[in-house]
C-alpha cells in the first residue's frame, strides 16, 4: 500500500430509510500511519477509506462506510474536584 484515501461527509439527516448529507464527500490522501480529524459536537458523519497501491485504488464498497454521531456537548460547564492519591508516596496530587 502507498497510500490511503479518507473521504467524509456530515450528515444533516438521518432516518430509517434515507440519509441526506449537508455538503458533498470530502476526501483527503494520507501516506502516515495515522489519521486525525476533528469532529463538531453533535453532528453525524460518515467516513470511507480507500488503499492505493501501484495498480490503483481499491474499490469504494458501500457496506464498509462507518456512520459516526458525536452526541457530546458542545463544552464543559460543570467543573469538579477530583484528587487522586498516588499509591507509591501517599500524597494527594490535584
């Protein structure tokens, strides 16, 4: 493999039966070993990949696109105080 191909879209809508997306598929190629993309706080997505190697890329299959739902908040409005006390010296760290 040379490369990798990630393609995404956000998704506006989703039911039982049809699935639309905001904007079109976006892709980017990637020759590392990993990949990052930051995502909005509740929202859908879906993602693709696809390898390359010297005779081209590999088939899309439509049985292999992950839906992905970032059902978190959008921020932390609640703060807490934790201490964790270290088993090795006893002492309280914060």
């Amino acid at each position: 493999m040379t490369k990798y191909t990630v393609r995404w879209c956000r998704v506006v809508h989703v039911s039982k039966d049809k699935m639309s997306s905001e904007k079109p598929w976006l892709r980017e190629n990637v020759t590392g070993l990993e990949y990052r993309k930051e995502l909005t706080a509740d929202s859908s997505y879906l993602f693709a990949v696809t390898a390359w190697n010297r005779w081209g890329e590999s088939l899309l299959e439509r049985g292999k696109i992950l839906s992905i739902t970032t059902d978190f908040p959008a921020r932390i409005t609640e703060k807490t105080d934790k201490s964790i006390t270290s088993p090795h010296t006893g002492k309280d760290r914060r």
